[in-house]
C-alpha cells in the first residue's frame, strides 16, 4: 500500500496532547491522525498542531460513528 492509500484510508487512532488541570480533570486537544503500516510493523503520523508543552501524547482508536439511516 502506498503513502497515498494509506493517508485515505481511516486511522487506526486520533492523536491528542492531554494537559492535567486537576487531579481528575484534563484537556483533551486532538493534533492529528496516525495510520498502520501495510506490513503491520509501524505507523504513519500526521500532526495538524503542534502538542503544548509537557502536556502528555495520547493514541486513541477513533469512535465509530452511527450510520443515519433515512
């Protein structure tokens, strides 16, 4: 699979800089996307922002969004 293909193709998880506010609050800012590699041994990421400092880098799996059906 090319760059191309791959970069079409859904990511396998969004990229987010988390910062603590409190103990049990934190923001979430998504910064970008991050695609498998066609050979499963590494992924492409692409970064729309850059994260703030010491703020801590998630990887999630985006959600599903429900089909509409009408």
């Amino acid at each position: 699979m090319s760059k191309y293909e791959t970069l079409k193709a859904r990511p396998a998880f969004r990229i987010y800089s988390v910062t603590k506010k409190t103990a049990k609050e934190a923001d979430w800012f998504e910064i970008g996307a991050a695609w498998a590699h066609g050979d499963g041994k590494g992924f492409s990421l692409q970064f729309k922002a850059q994260p703030l400092p010491g703020a801590e880098i998630v990887l999630r799996e985006p959600k599903v969004k429900e089909e509409v059906k009408g």
